[in-house]
C-alpha cells in the first residue's frame, strides 16, 4: 500500500513500524531491503522488510550490529551471526572481543576493529593486527582489502589499509581528517574535510568533489549520498540527485531504489524513480 | 593493607592539623576555653577551607606551599593542647564502628552517584588538576561558594581520588558521634540517625549536605552556650557549603539569640564573612549569587519535586514524605524511616522555643525543592531535642516497630548498593566495567581523556560524569540544565563560535514535556524544546560526529 502511495505521489513517506529512536545514532538504517530497528530500550531487535513488509525478531538484542550483505547476515560479535534466509543465529563465526564498530562482511568475512588492534574472522580462523583504529566508525571492505579509520595520534583521523596480503598502510593521511570510509564491490567513498573522495580499486587515483557532509555516507553499487549543510540540511547524491524538502534530512541509507533516512524523529523512505 | 594503614594514618593527621586550626582560630576569636573536639573539628576545616580558597584565587596552589600550612596548623596543638575528646558507651560505640564499615565501602569504593561526579568530586579534581578556582558563566558550579570544595580540592591534590570521599565520610561520622554523645541519646539516637535511606546514604558519599548539617547543629549548640563568636564563625561555614541551611540559620538567630543588639551584630558579621562568595562572582562578571541566580528563569523548577505544591499538597506533606517518597524519582528522591516518625510523638514534651525551631525547619524545607536530602539537615536538631526520652523503654519499642516497619525500604537498597561495591573494593569485579556500567557516558569520557588532543576542550551537554575525565572541561550540568540552554538562547547560532572548546560531548537531555507539565505550552517551547532543537540544529551543521558509545556523542567543533 505504502509502496504504490510512494510511487503514486513521489515522495518520501513516513515508516511506522520503528517509532523508537535507536541508542546508536545509525539506526534505524537498510540492508538488503531489510529495515534494522530498534526496541523501545534503543537496542536493535527487529528487521522489517521493505517489500514483502515481513518482520523477523532477531534473537539477540544490541546496540549495534555488522552486516555481510554479500551472505545476507547480520554479526552480533559474541552471539554469532544471524542469518537473514533461515532466519537463525549461528554461533560461529564470532567475536569475543570487545568491538568499537560494527563488524563488516563479505563473503562470509568478517573484518573488525578494537582498540588496538584490526582483524579478520572467517569461521574459526583469526588474523589480527595491531593498529588504532578510532571507535565508532566501521571498517570497510575495498575490493579483497580492508580500510579503516586510524587514530593520527593528533586528535585527527587517517585512512589505512589492510591489503590481501596482510599489509597495513596509510591509504590517505595528511592535515585533513579522513572519516568514514564505505565500500561497496571495487568502489570506496569516503569524507575527507569539506569533499567526499571516491576510488575506484585498481585505479591510480581516488577522485574527490566538494561537499559539506553530516556525518555519514551511503554508497550501493548505483548510488552515493548523504546529507549535505546548506539553509537547512538536504540529501544530495553524487549523480545530482537531491531531496530537498522542509526541515534536516539526516542519516541516509541506500538499497537498490530505496532510500533510509530520518526527518526530525521521524524514519522516511523514499524510492528513487527507475531511470 | 599496608598501603590502606598508611593512607588512613596520612589522612588522620590531616583531621589533626584541622583541630589545630581550629584551636588556632579559638585564640583569634578569644573563645580559648572551648576545647570540644567537634567544634574544634569543624571550625578548622572551615580556616583549612578559607586558606585553601585563597590560595586557588590569588594562583599559589603550590605543594611546598599546602604542605607548609598543613604544618601550621600543627601550631595550634603547641599553643593549646588540651581537647575534650568523645567518649561513647560501648554498644553505641560498636554500632558506629559498623556505621562506619559500610560508610567506607561508599567512600572507597567506585563513585556513581550523580552529585558526587558533576558536582563534588568533579570541582575537586578540576580545581586541583588546574590549580586554581573555576567559575563564571560556562563553569556555573564553580560559582557556588566554595569554602568545602576547596578543602576537598586540597584532599584531592595529596590523597587521590579517594581523599576527599574519606575526608567527607569522616565528617559525617564526627556529625554522629557528635549528636549522640551531646544528646546523650546512645544507641538509640544513632538508630534514629541512620534509620532513614536519606541520611545514611550520604555518610560515605561525598556531597556537602552532612558538613553542613554538622555545622548547623554545632552553631546551634554554640548559641544555646552563648559562644556566639564562634557560633558566627559556624554559621558562616554552614551558609558556604549549603546555602539551604540558610532557614535553620535564620530560626536558630530568630529564636535563639537573646536580644536585637546581639542579633545584629551576629547579622554583620555573619554577612561581612560570606560577602567573599558574592564578591568574587562580581569579580568574573556574573551575577552576585551566581548560578543561583543570573538566568532568564528560576534556577529551580520547585514544582517539579515533591507530590504538588497546593494546599492540599503542603497538608498531606507530613505523610506523603513517610508513605510516598522515592529514591529514584522527584517525588521526595529519598526515603525516611518511620522510626522518625513514631519519634514524633516525643514533641509533644518539647518546649515552645524547641518545637518553632523544628516546625520553621519543616516550613523551610518545605518551601524548598522538598528533596529529603535537604530534610537531613533537620534530623541532628530532631535527635538531640528528643534525646533524653529516647532512654524511656516503652517508648524504644515502638520506635523499633517504626525501625522495623520501614527497614526493608530505607536499609534494603543500601546493601544491595554496598554489596556491589565490596565486590569491586575485593576484585571480584572489575571497577572499569562496574563505572562503564554505572555512570551513563562513562566510555564516551574516557574516549575524549585518551583521544582527544591534549590541549584541546571538551564542554559536556547534558552530561553529568565530570569527574570521569581528567582534563580541565567546560558546562557540564546543573539544574535542569539551564547553562547549556541559557547558553543557546543567549547566543543561538553563534554558540559554538563563543564556546572556548573544540569538542562537545553530548548526553541525552531527558526533558520530556510529561516531566515539565507545570510549564505553559509557550515556557515549554521557549525554554526547553527551542534551545534543544537549535543545539542539535548546530551540532549538524558546525560540528562533526567523531565517536558515540551507549548513546553519547562526541562532536568536533567546526570553527
């Protein structure tokens, strides 16, 4: 219903079913056409998909989760994964240790940050690393390698890499803070002061444009957005896509031709129009 | 144990030197033949204080300077030895003792109250890690008197973390020992004393409100024996570490003082001494009583606490607080013992001049925030008046019954509190999980103490834990946050670019139009929803999210 009102009258919609705000800022969020959200404690517990409107409980409740969207499964660290088709928590792989992102997968893999250390899990096999990556931000998978947020030591942030091969270096540094990397298939965005840059694997040279973020981006194989400061704060997508409406749009969060965010405490959807 | 022994021994020699200046002070004042233990006590803490204060505002917060006063006050043991120590009988000696046992698992083990973490133990710390006061419009706390906090700024700088929440335990046990051996009440008084949650969870953790009783109920005493000198001196120290004993204050000099002439000259003296607290927030600009006064609105939304402020209200408010009251909520937020209350019956042998002072303590309180941790500043006058009938046997079975009644209530909640902390004092539990657990905004702070740059600023919306971190902050909380919001208001967009910090750490504000139903519609919005609304307005557009854990966020100003 909510569906054909959306594409009848092409605008974003209100979601109702996750009313609570979750504790960690970056959910509710999408993936896989499942919205993740959260129970009236901020812990996230439900899934809510956007096309067949099922709902799945999930059987541990968190803070925060990681996602494979390659295997559809969600890390919940020490609890194992949950698996999204059979719709069970599996014990393994899992993380014992205390994370200070969400753990990100592919494949099956799943890469990690701690305090000090970045990490790779796949079944019961571990690599570790010793680094100091800055809590919070997730790292992200760029074609087979990991990039992560690691601490300058200064109060500011750098982006290294872990390649196939188990070699730790600086990906992009300097006076600029590096935030935010996402990844999806070959390609990696990330916010880099006042532009976003975006590099393609095997390519030379990352490519950047000016932009003024809030936050956080979204990136899928079609698309990358985010929320963008001007007179109020509207999402903008680097193929020139913009939803400007009244008041802060904020947190935005893509799937195929959805797009996740919130308008003040309200969660929106919108689908993009099939080009 | 060693290192407990030695740290206890160390911190003794400090309640020494402040009986020596107190003894210092008597000579000063000529009142050389009070030689009370308590008295002594209390007036040195309150000369210990006022030296402290002024080695923080003139910025000669130097350890070869604190240890060399530390050893003057050892001159006053030289000069006049003698003391009337306390003497006991053995039960109400051995009670205290276990009184005091479980006020040590607060004092020693992991502060969580949330007094204790933005208030004092946090203006401890910051002043001695900065090594001078703090204060004026974005440190509104530091703005209070200070007499107290400046002591514990001292206990902080030599003994640690621990320091001023033993000092603080130590005081509140000289409070006990010193109304049940003046009243002569033994067992039975300090049953009465620490039956009710409201007091004797504060006896191991650090706040202001048993000092300040203890001083009050000294000022009392001294009055009553026509000390009135020092009875100034006392009364100048009860003002500076609470300002609500202000009605006790007044009913004490009302009723007790014999004629006009002297109550003026007690007045001017008592004035000309606390006039140093108004005088330095004129200094930095702010208003003379600052934070209590200063801001666009009232510095304390009375309606908010307590069952109603009606008629009806005020009358039923003698059971709501015995029936109704809770520790976790505005409805009282604490408990008291019906032990007290059966107490009451004993009132009706009190003479008239006893029972105004009581019935004008009640009316203050009343008047007040009608939190029942201000309600203990009464109970020492209770205990004391009703002291001699406490001996009658009938009357100490029902008392027991009252005790009984209400234990599970006021008792309860302490050993489930204790137990958890014994469990970290031992090991059993590890103390950094009990805090991440404990203190909201315990991981985000230590976050900021190890990652943040080092000469860089962070100010705390809506947090509480202060204490936490151990680098000068900005803000930090107070009555329902009125800094921040005032602050909002003030210079809407451009807050951050006024704010001398590049880092704000953000809680949540937990003003919800349910807890502020007295407010209009219109107050609602112009005080409350708009300044929230516009901070988190600024936060996306002149701030960068850098880190969030259990819901705390931590922005990086853009300026």
């Amino acid at each position: 219903m909510w569906l054909l009102l959306g594409m009848v009258f092409a605008n974003p919609i209100p979601l109702y079913p996750f009313p609570y705000s979750c504790i960690d800022p970056r959910f509710p969020t999408i993936h896989k056409g499942w919205i993740v959200g959260c129970n009236p404690q901020g812990e996230i517990s439900e899934l809510y998909h956007v096309e067949s409107m099922r709902r799945q409980r999930l059987q541990v409740e968190s803070e925060f989760v990681g996602f494979d969207p390659i295997e559809g499964k969600i890390m919940h660290g020490r609890a194992g994964v949950w698996d999204l088709k059979s719709q069970e928590q599996q014990r393994f792989p899992r993380i014992t240790e205390k994370l200070s992102a969400p753990a990100m997968g592919k494949n099956g893999v799943w890469a990690y940050t701690t305090e000090t250390s970045i990490s790779i899990i796949e079944g019961r096999k571990k690599i570790q690393i010793e680094a100091y990556p800055r809590g919070w931000y997730p790292p992200a998978w760029w074609g087979n390698s990991i990039v992560w947020v690691e601490d300058d030591g200064s109060g500011g942030e750098d982006l290294w890499m872990l390649t196939d091969r188990q070699q730790a270096q600086v990906l992009r540094g300097g006076d600029i803070a590096q935030r935010h990397p996402v990844g999806s298939g070959d390609r990696l965005a990330w916010i880099e002061g006042e532009r976003v840059g975006i590099w393609t694997f095997g390519e030379p040279e990352a490519q950047f444009f000016p932009a003024s973020v809030v936050d956080r981006l979204a990136l899928s194989a079609e698309r990358l957005c985010w929320s963008q400061r001007g007179v109020d704060i509207d999402i903008h997508c680097a193929d020139g896509f913009s939803l400007e409406r009244p008041g802060n749009q904020i947190w935005p969060a893509i799937w195929e031709g959805f797009l996740l965010f919130r308008e003040g405490e309200q969660l929106m959807l919108y689908r993009f129009e099939e080009e | 144990m060693l290192f407990l022994g030695l740290y206890g021994l160390s911190l003794f020699s400090l309640l020494l030197v402040c009986i020596g200046w107190g003894k210092l002070l008597l000579l000063l004042v000529r009142e050389k033949e009070l030689r009370d233990w308590d008295v002594l006590l209390l007036a040195g803490v309150g000369v210990w204080g006022c030296i402290c204060f002024l080695l923080l505002w003139i910025g000669l917060w130097q350890p070869w300077l604190l240890i060399g006063i530390f050893l003057g006050g050892l001159g006053g043991w030289w000069l006049s030895p003698q003391i009337r120590w306390p003497r006991l009988q053995e039960t109400c000696a051995l009670a205290m003792f276990g009184v005091a046992c479980m006020g040590f698992l607060d004092a020693w083990g992991p502060i969580i109250d949330t007094d204790s973490l933005y208030y004092h133990q946090a203006l401890a710390k910051q002043m001695a890690i900065r090594g001078e006061l703090i204060g004026g419009w974005f440190e509104p706390n530091g703005s209070r008197p200070m007499l107290l906090h400046s002591v514990y700024a001292f206990v902080w700088q030599f003994w640690g973390e621990k320091g001023p929440s033993v000092l603080h335990l130590c005081m509140s046990l000289g409070l006990l020992v010193s109304v049940v051996e003046r009243s002569r009440s033994g067992f039975w008084g300090l049953l009465l004393l620490v039956s009710s949650w409201s007091l004797f969870q504060e006896i191991g953790i650090i706040s202001n409100n048993l000092p300040t009783a203890f001083a009050i109920f000294l000022t009392w005493r001294l009055v009553c024996a026509e000390r009135y000198r020092m009875a100034a001196w006392l009364a100048f120290v009860a003002l500076s570490y609470k300002l609500t004993s202000v009605g006790l204050i007044f009913a004490i000099w009302l009723l007790y003082i014999p004629s006009w002439r002297l109550r003026s000259q007690l007045l001017i003296a008592v004035v000309a001494l606390f006039s140093i607290w108004p005088l330095r927030n004129i200094m930095m600009d702010v208003a003379p009583m600052f934070p209590f006064m200063g801001w666009e609105e009232p510095f304390q939304s009375l309606d908010k606490y307590g069952m109603g402020r009606s008629l009806k209200g005020f009358l039923w408010l003698p059971w709501n607080i015995f029936q109704h009251a809770e520790i976790d909520s505005h409805q009282f937020q604490g408990q008291l013992s019906w032990m007290l209350m059966v107490s009451g019956l004993a009132w009706i042998r009190l003479r008239k001049k006893e029972l105004f002072l009581l019935a004008m303590g009640c009316a203050f309180w009343a008047l007040g925030p009608q939190w029942l941790r201000h309600f203990t500043l009464l109970l020492p006058l209770m205990v004391f008046l009703i002291g001699p009938q406490l001996r009658l046997r009938w009357f100490q079975g029902l008392l027991f019954l009252g005790f009984l009644y209400s234990i599970s209530n006021n008792w309860g909640p302490l050993f489930s509190r204790w137990s958890a902390k014994w469990e970290v004092i031992r090991g059993e539990q590890n103390e950094e999980v009990f805090l991440s657990e404990n203190i909201v905004g315990y991981d985000a702070l230590q976050w900021v103490n190890t990652k943040i740059p080092k000469d860089s600023c962070p100010a705390l919306l809506f947090v509480w834990g202060g204490a936490v971190l151990d680098r000068p902050y900005l803000l930090s909380s107070v009555e329902d946050h009125i800094p921040v919001r005032a602050w909002i208001k003030t210079h809407k967009e451009r807050s951050f670019s006024v704010l001398p910090c590049d880092y704000v750490v953000v809680g949540k504000a937990a003003m919800s139009r349910k807890r502020y139903s007295f407010l209009s519609d219109e107050q609602y919005q112009h005080q409350i929803e708009r300044p929230l609304a516009e901070l988190e307005t600024l936060l996306l557009k002149k701030a960068v999210l850098v880190y969030t854990e259990k819901g705390i966020r931590v922005y990086r100003i853009q300026k």
